[in-house]
C-alpha cells in the first residue's frame, strides 16, 4: 500500500464519520480499562491492608483505622487518592475482611 492510498483510506475514514466513531469507541475503551485496572488494584491493597492489620494489632477498630491508613496511603502514593472517596475505602475494607474470614 503507498502513501496515497493510507492518505485516500483516512480521508475516506474521516469523511464518512467512520474514524471519529472508532477514535471514540478505542477511547471509551481505554477509560474502561484503565477504571477496571484501578478497582482491582484497589481490592488487591484492600486485602493485603487488612491481611496485615488482622496479623499485627488486636483491637478491631485499631485493625481497621491501619487498614484504612495503609489503603489511604498506598492510593496516594500511586496517585489514585483522588479517585475513590472515604465510603468507598470503608466499604472495600469490610469486603476483604469478609473475604478473609471466609477463607479461614
């Protein structure tokens, strides 16, 4: 394929409204994936919080005040703080610990 034809298919493309859809649909793809990389990074740190906290302290509101400070600081760090709000971490916090005792 020359250089014209590529040229001749994108002008083609762009005319018939067809490469604004697939720019379009390729970006909604990516915001997807990079949202759904972001929940399971999320409930992997959840777990390994709550993991250490469960091994470590013995109160159950000092295991959960660590979990949610190590969750809070980890997001932070790799510059996801912003993106989940405190209800959001309380409640991914008693999911890995119900996955944790439903382990045991």
């Amino acid at each position: 394929m020359t250089l014209q034809q590529a040229g001749d298919i994108i002008l083609f493309l762009w005319n018939t409204g067809l490469l604004t859809a697939l720019a379009y649909a390729g970006s909604r793809f990516l915001i997807a994936h990079t949202k759904n990389k972001n929940l399971l990074l999320l409930n992997e740190w959840a777990m390994q919080a709550v993991q250490y906290a469960e091994t470590h302290l013995h109160s159950s509101i000092d295991k959960k005040r660590a979990a949610l400070s190590f969750l809070t600081e980890r997001l932070n760090a790799n510059k996801l703080g912003l993106k989940f709000d405190d209800k959001q971490l309380d409640t991914v916090i008693e999911l890995a610990v119900r996955e944790l005792k439903g382990r045991k």
